[in-house]
C-alpha cells in the first residue's frame, strides 16, 4: 500500500490550519480525519495540536 502523499510536508502551520484544527477538534473529529482535511500528515497533525494545547480525540 502506497504512503498518502501530502502537499504541505515540512511546511510551516499557518493561522487559517490553525483555525481549523481548532474548528474540527471542537466538533469532536479524529486525527485522521483532520489530518486528511488539513492535507498534513498525522503526526504533524498531532504534534501541532500537542504544543498548541489543543484537544483531539483518541482512536477508538
């Protein structure tokens, strides 16, 4: 299975992902599917969210 290809690798987070983290957290979405939206991998995702103190739900 090939990896997913993401179009922002290594790219600084700007306040427009920011902001929509955010939104997408608040209305209780998982990691991969924010990261999906946000086209960033998960765990540039989860990193983010971590250092700005931002809740994401867990894997079921």
């Amino acid at each position: 299975m090939a990896k997913d290809h993401f179009e922002r690798h290594k790219q600084p987070w700007n306040g427009e992902e920011a902001g929509q983290l955010r939104i997408l957290a608040a209305k209780g979405k998982r990691l991969k599917e924010i990261a999906r939206a946000l086209n960033r991998s998960e765990e540039s995702t989860k990193d983010f969210a971590k250092k700005n103190k931002i809740a994401i739900l867990k894997k079921r």
